[in-house]
C-alpha cells in the first residue's frame, strides 16, 4: 500500500504517457487459443523450390536433394495480449494517493466491454478480417512461422526490412541459452536447452555441420524475399567463419544484381586467436529490388576528437588574414581563437573539363576548373578562393557540412551492450539497418529474436514489428524488455494522421561548391536519426501481442496406432521414440511428490486410438493409457483437449489418463488441472535427457517421468473494502535435477507472472504484470527511474513481488494468473473470486 502522507502531486507537472499506435495498418486476426481447442483441421503443406540453373553455385552436401523442401502451413495462435500502458495504470503517482482508487485509477482511457464481447463473437470467425495492428512476438520454427505468415495471412510483399543474427557456431553458447538469468553458457550438460523446439532448432542447423547450416538458412532468406516488399531490404549478421558461404547463398537467393553491400562493425575487444584476433563482425545487405530499394544516408558528426576533422586546419580571420593552425591548436581545438573560422582547402581541377584561365588577386592559372567563369567569380566574390602554390583552391568551411556520412566501416557499436542475452546485438547496429531503410510505420522482421533488439529499436523509431524464436527463454526476455522500455515521445509531422506521416527531423546545412558557385541557397540534409523530441511527453510500448506456432495434428503426431505398428518395423522416428519412451515409462514409472511413484506392471502399445500409444496398468491394478507429446514441440491445449475428449471414448474406462511431454503449454496445463472427465487426470513431466543422449557428456537421469501440478496460487478478500481482491502467488512444483525430488514453492525462481482480472478464457490480457527475480536493475526499475514524477515508487514496487496490488471484481468472475519459471517454463491457474 502507498505510504500515508504524500503529498499531492500537481497533474499540471507530470508528462503526459503516451504510446505510438498504427491506426492506418490492420493485422490477420489470428486465433486466440481459447477459441481453437476443438480445431481438429490438419495443417496443410507447402512446397518451395529453387532454381538449380542459378549462376553462381555453391555446393554442400544435401543441395541437390533439397532443391524443394516443404513446410506446413499452421495457424498461428495467441497466448497474451500486453499494452503496457494498461499494465502502467495502477501505479501512476496522479491516482496514488486517491483512497477510494487505491491505485485502481487511469490516465488512459477505460478499457471498453463492449469491445471485448465485439472480440469473443469474432473469435472463431479469424482470418476473415482485419484487426488493428498490434506488433507480434511469435514463439516457434521461423521457417513455420514465415510460410504461415505468407499463406495463411497473405503478407507477401509486406515487409519493408528483415534482420537475420542466426547463430554463427555449433557451441551451445552460441545456440542455448538454460535460464533467463544466466549468460555465462558453458559446454556442460547442464547449459543444455531445456526447450524441445531449441534442441530440435540445433539438430536441424547442425545435424551436418556447416552443410545442414547451409540448408537452414537458404530456406530462410527464400521466404525472407517472398516476405519483402520490392523497395526491401535483407540485413544477415554473421562472423568472418562463414562470410563467404553465406554471401555465395545471399547471390543465389536474391541475385548478384541486388547485392548492396558489406557493412562491418565493431563488436568490442577481439577473440582470443592464435593468428590476428577478430574485432569485427559483418552485414549482408541485399535488396529485394536495388533498383527500387528505399534508402535514407546517415550521418555522424564531424569531430576533431576522433581525427574526422583532420584536415580542417586553416583559420579564416574576420580581417582577411589566413593562416594555418599551429601544433598546439590541432592537438587542443579549445586554443584556436574564438573569431576564427577553420576550413580546408579543397582542389578545384577536374580532369575532363575544358580549360580556360582564370585572374585572381593578379596572379593567372590556367586549367580544367570544376566550375565555369561566373561560379569562379562567385568564389572569388564570398572570399572562398585559397591560393596554394601554383594553384587555386575554395574554402570549405567547417560549418558548410558539420556532419559526414556513415560508410559500410562502423567503428562506433562497441560498447553499447547492456546484455540480458548470452548472444545479444548492439543496439546501434540494429539502429542503422532500420533508419536507413525504413520509415515510421514500416514493418520490420526478425526471425532471430534473441534478447528483442531489433523489436525494441523498431518500437523506439515507430516501425512495426514481428519478431520470433524458436527458444521460449528469448522470447521472455525480449518480452520484459520490450514491456519495461520507455522511449522519447518524437513529435509527427501530422499529428492528426499518427505515426505514418513520419517525424519531424532536424536538419543540417550542406553547402556544396555549386551553391557557392550558382549561388543559391545550400541545400539541407535530413538527420534521420536526430527526430525533435517533445520534452512533454514520455513514451512506452505500444500493444503487442504473445503468439505460438500449435503442436501440429494430421502431419506427424496424430498418427493412428495401426499405421504406427505397420511402421514399427522401419526407421519411423517418433515411433522409435515412443516405443523407447513407453519402455522407459514402464522401467522407471513416474515420480510425484516426496521421492514416491507411480510404477507400472505392464505398457503395451495402444490400437484404435490417435492421440493414445499405450495402454497398461499400474502396481495397484489401475488402468492407464498414456499420451506421449511431440518431441520437438510444446504442447498446447488443442492437442490436450482432443486427447482428453478421446479418453472418454475409451473402453474399458481408463482409472488414469496420462499426459507427458517435454513442455506444455501454459494453457494445456490448466486444461489438465481442470479437465471434467471421470479419470484421473496426469500431468507428466518428460526429462529432456530423452532426447539429448547424443549431445550429452555425461549419462542421463534415472528421473525421466515425474508428476507436476498446478501453480499455488490464492485470492485474498479485503478485510473491509466490498469486492476488493488481491492474488498472492506461492510458488509451483520444481523438479530439481540434482536431487531427482520435486519441490514444491519455488517463488524465488519466477522469473515473470501476470495477472488478468477479467480472463475471458480466449487469451491472457494482463492488468498487472511482474518480475521477482528483476533484481537491482531489471524488471520495473529502470521504468520506475525514468518515470519517477508519474509512477509511485511504493506501487511499482510491489510488481516486484509475488502478491498483486488491491483490485476490483464480481463474484464468480474469472482471473487468470500466468507464471513463467527462470527456465522460460510457463504455466497458467484460472480461478473464480469465491474460490478464495
């Protein structure tokens, strides 16, 4: 609660809070993951291919025999919808010290149910309309999530820039980040990803080493192109190790034609290396058209700091002496005499040109001039002719041009790395890609989200964004990141139009020798990194949305039992691995709380069901059929659902229902919790070590099946305010690999968690939003500094904790509570006010 006795703050004196919105861009309206639990459609196939006839060519194992590939064509669906500024209204300074809001008051404007009935009668309509446009973050196969984004939602020719950063090595660190926490990533079983859809990232990239890599990242940039509209761009970080071959892939994929340029940057000291260390990295920069491809020039400023300015070392004096700069002068600028005006001298000849001579101060010179007799006289006229021995040269002023133009060397990105991210881009380098080839509006995408640097500099400068991975991890934190980020509020060029009428920009003169010599006024050049802020504004995040790729049915997994048996026989994968998984199951049973388990006498395979691989009976004599979840995807609430619907089907009745998987969806999770059928129902963790014997050192636990259970969570009634509510969060069930135990608690390990007040069981729409483990300048505190006259530091410090602010509800009103553990593990608790 707010401390008693503050005083009250003048609204006049607080900024305004304030986020950009695209109001001119609609969005698909994907599907929220409540309303597709029933969705039993299969995905459907598409098929890519290139052209082998393409010049120039480079070979790797496995080209050939990919000239095609296919991809699945998935819906991709929505798990969280976040505006930052409704998370912000509950700890503004303007309501704080309001008795009767308690904190509940708003800045912004009340959200409005009628929208949200609009939104829930719409829900199983999706696709057949637009929605306004939210920036997405979207959780899966990039590969995927491209072709879904082409095929299903028709977004072809939409993007103005893509950023690929795809790992440059095969160490885990460069692939694997374990905990959201923890940077440091070692070569040790225990920095193995514990994400099926990470390890099966890995494999894919690296099953052939740099062949399979090649692969990888072909099919990537053909749908890249396809994404680009024709005045894009494609920007692929990578180190020296595979420059060439990845160039050689960029010419294949958009042609020589459109290859921009090679951009190298600074990225800090260099490695350790037996020959010359490596301090930079590179771009590749390709077109989708060079012919048409939208560019803005960059600038920086000319200094004498960093030897920019080096040859500016005249001094014009307002007398009409000239002289050049003493030793002492050029190494201090600060001694140079405030009257004087520096310039250099710059050659006039120009080879080609005819020539003539030309009189000046009685002297005659004779040549090819850069301009004619009268832009001579000009010159000569504004005092801008230098004579240097036996030529004559014009004065360049200093100030003509202060600014000089970025070039493909960025030796300034060092530095600027405040890394959450065991793998993390600097922002700069980010920065420049987006300026120079978009504008505000635009979009932009990252299929290479790691820690969100390309969403969180295309929310900065007023891009839309999509930015996506395939690690859970990466997404939570580019999540916080991008929740947590106040920017300056950039003033529009017309404010009644929003963001896409652009910015106002500063600008600097450029005065050229053929103004001086026409003379006309010198142009000006536009400083598209230096937009005029309006001081009276602070600026967060827009809305955007969480997203996933579904665990796929009617392709691999949802395989009936008699198709499995007839290929039992051969190298089928899954079906190898689940006859392995059900042979481990039946060794090791599964754990449950305080080290006991669940054993079984007998697993056999299962026939006749889709979503069943084997039935069996426990050391009680209870019937079991087990559900074994993909290995490489999480699963989801609709592949939950239909397996549980199944189970009814089943004769005889099954006493246990048993569901294991790698990782569940949060929704999944519940879905089990709360499942209305007439077997137990149980929720089975799968140790990852099943599936990372090859990449494991060391061997595999013994603990390969444990129960989990829901999150502990309760709702506190207000002791005296009617239908005032808080939600305290207790922890969740932890099985901590060292001890082979499950824990239960485990608070100090929640990395994130959000609460909805109002959950209308289609997507999380969070009001109140959390980070325990933000430390001393993580989560809300740097938010908290910046904003420290408009947000109550009492308020916000309790989204630090594991107990919510105070808030308002009806009885029997659904909340939902999602927590996401340091490992990126989410799970999600619905309950009813009454239920407390």
């Amino acid at each position: 609660m707010a401390k008693v006795g503050k005083k009250v703050i003048n609204p006049e004196t607080l900024r305004g809070i304030d986020a950009y919105e695209h109001a001119d861009k609609q969005r698909a309206d994907n599907p929220k993951i409540g309303a597709v639990k029933d969705d039993k459609k299969p995905d459907t196939i598409k098929t890519y291919a290139f052209d082998p006839n393409l010049d120039p060519s480079l070979e790797w194992a496995g080209k050939k025999e990919g000239l095609s590939f296919d991809v699945p064509t998935s819906a991709i669906h929505i798990h969280e919808s976040i505006k930052p500024s409704k998370v912000l209204k509950p700890v503004q300074t303007i309501y704080a010290n309001d008795k009767e809001l308690d904190g509940q008051g708003y800045l912004f404007e009340e959200f409005d149910p009628v929208q949200r009935m609009k939104a829930r009668a719409q829900a199983l309509s999706y696709y057949q309309h637009g929605v306004d446009w939210t920036n997405r973050m979207i959780a899966g196969d990039s590969l995927v999530i491209m072709n879904s984004l082409l095929e299903k939602e028709g977004m072809a020719g939409q993007v103005q820039m893509v950023y690929i950063d795809p790992p440059y090595g095969i160490k885990y660190g460069s692939n694997f980040q374990p905990f959201t926490n923890k940077r440091d990533v070692k070569e040790k079983d225990e920095d193995l990803s514990q994400e099926p859809e990470m390890i099966k990232a890995f494999r894919d990239t690296w099953e052939l080493g740099i062949h399979s890599y090649l692969s990888y990242l072909r099919n990537r940039l053909l749908l890249a192109r396809e994404l680009l509209s024709d005045t894009g761009s494609v920007f692929v970080q990578i180190s020296d190790d595979n420059l060439n071959y990845v160039k050689d892939i960029c010419n294949e994929v958009f042609g020589i034609d459109n290859y921009v340029n090679i951009i190298a940057f600074t990225k800090g000291s260099g490695l350790v290396s037996r020959f010359l260390p490596s301090r930079v990295d590179y771009l590749l920069w390709y077109a989708k058209d060079k012919n048409k491809t939208k560019y803005h020039s960059l600038y920086k400023p000319r200094s004498f700091e960093d030897g920019s300015a080096d040859r500016y070392c005249w001094l014009d004096f307002p007398d009409g002496t000239r002289r050049s700069m003493t030793k002492a002068e050029k190494n201090n600028i600060k001694l140079v005499p405030n009257d004087a005006k520096i310039y250099k001298p710059s050659g006039l000849l120009s080879q080609g040109n005819p020539i003539f001579p030309f009189t000046y101060q009685g002297k005659t010179y004779n040549q090819a001039w850069k301009t004619n007799l009268k832009g001579l006289q000009n010159l000569a006229e504004h005092g801008r002719l230098h004579i240097s021995a036996n030529s004559l040269q014009y004065v360049r002023y200093f100030n003509d041009f202060s600014v000089m133009p970025i070039t493909q060397l960025w030796d300034d990105t060092q530095g600027d790395v405040d890394k959450i991210y065991a793998v993390q881009t600097s922002v700069k380098v980010v920065q420049r890609c987006i300026l120079m080839t978009t504008d505000p509006g635009d979009l932009v995408l990252d299929i290479t989200c790691g820690s969100g640097t390309t969403a969180y500099v295309a929310e900065q400068w007023g891009r839309r964004w999509i930015t996506c991975d395939t690690s859970r991890i990466a997404l939570e934190l580019a999540k916080e990141r991008i929740l947590t980020a106040t920017f300056d509020y950039y003033k529009l060029q017309h404010p009644e139009q929003g963001i896409a009428s652009g910015f106002v920009y500063k600008t600097v003169p450029h005065t050229t020798l053929k103004s001086i010599a026409n003379n006309t006024p010198p142009e000006t050049e536009i400083l598209y990194d230096q937009p005029e802020v309006d001081k009276a504004k602070v600026r967060v995040s827009g809305p955007f949305t969480v997203e996933a790729l579904p665990a796929p049915i009617g392709i691999t997994d949802a395989v009936p039992l008699e198709e499995n048996e007839a290929q039992a026989g051969n190298s089928s994968g899954m079906t190898i691995k689940q006859d392995n998984w059900r042979d481990e199951l039946l060794k090791t049973g599964i754990v449950t709380k305080g080290g006991d388990r669940i054993r079984f006498t007998r697993l056999e395979p299962m026939k006749g069901t889709t979503y069943f691989q084997a039935e069996g009976e426990t050391t009680e004599g209870k019937r079991a059929v087990v559900c074994f979840g993909s290995e490489n995807k999480v699963m989801d609430a609709r592949y939950v659902y239909q397996a549980l619907e199944e189970s009814t089907k089943i004769f005889p009745h099954p006493d246990y229902v048993v569901i294991a998987a790698f990782q569940f969806g949060p929704e999944a999770k519940d879905l089990l919790a709360t499942a209305a059928i007439n077997s137990t129902v149980l929720n089975v963790q799968m140790n990852t070590d099943l599936m990372t014997e090859d990449l494991r050192k060391g061997q595999r636990s013994s603990q390969s099946f444990w129960l989990i259970g829901q999150p502990d969570v309760s709702i506190i009634k207000h002791g005296s305010a009617k239908n005032r509510y808080k939600v305290v969060v207790n922890g969740f069930d932890y099985f901590d690999a060292k001890t082979g135990k499950i824990i239960s608690g485990g608070k100090n390990d929640i990395a994130m968690w959000m609460l909805d007040i109002d959950y209308d069981g289609l997507c999380v729409e969070p009001e109140q939003v959390f980070f325990p483990m933000g430390g001393k300048d993580g989560g809300w505190k740097k938010l908290a500094k910046t904003l420290k006259a408009e947000i109550d530091p009492d308020l916000i410090e309790k989204y630090a904790g594991n107990e919510s602010l105070w808030f308002n509800a009806k009885p029997n009103q659904p909340i939902a509570v999602k927590i996401i553990d340091n490992r990126g593990i989410e799970s999600l608790r619905v309950l009813k006010v009454g239920e407390e």
